[in-house]
C-alpha cells in the first residue's frame, strides 16, 4: 500500500461528481461511493482494478438511463413524438 504513486495522479474523477442513487456510481467517473472513498488508501494494483472495471460500468449506465425531457418536459412543450427526428 506504499508505492510512492502520486493518490491523484491515477485519478479517473472529471469533476462531475453526481451518484446515482440506484446504482451507487458517479456518473462522472463511474465509481462506487465506498471507491472514492478510499482511493487513497489503495495501493496501486487496487486502483488498477477499479480502473479497469470502468468503461463497463459507465456504458451499462449510458444504456440504462433515459432522459425525460427536462425542463421542457416539465412545461409540457414536448410532444408525444419525442424521438421522431
């Protein structure tokens, strides 16, 4: 747990910090709560496994999710025929 790796320097954050509450995954970087938490307390092999576990999780969440229209959606602007382009 001492590899003199620089804790940031690895560091799959984009500062777009938001969880999904559902899933317990950022939405930014795709890691759990409890991964963030302790990402600087893993060694470097530990990162590396969170790392490669990442680009799965966020395609499984890009995949998942729908998007309701937002603040149109909300006014009733949109109209039934949404994806209709």
């Amino acid at each position: 747990m001492n590899d003199q790796v620089s804790p940031r320097a690895d560091s799959p954050c984009i500062k777009i910090c938001v969880v999904d509450p559902e899933t317990d995954l950022c939405i930014g970087c795709g890691r759990k709560t409890a991964e963030i938490a302790g990402w600087l307390r893993m060694d470097a092999s530990e990162r590396a496994g969170v790392l490669e576990l990442l680009p799965d999780r966020l395609a499984t969440m890009t995949r998942r999710k729908r998007r309701k229209g937002g603040a149109r959606a909300k006014r009733g602007e949109l109209k039934d025929d949404i994806c209709a382009g």
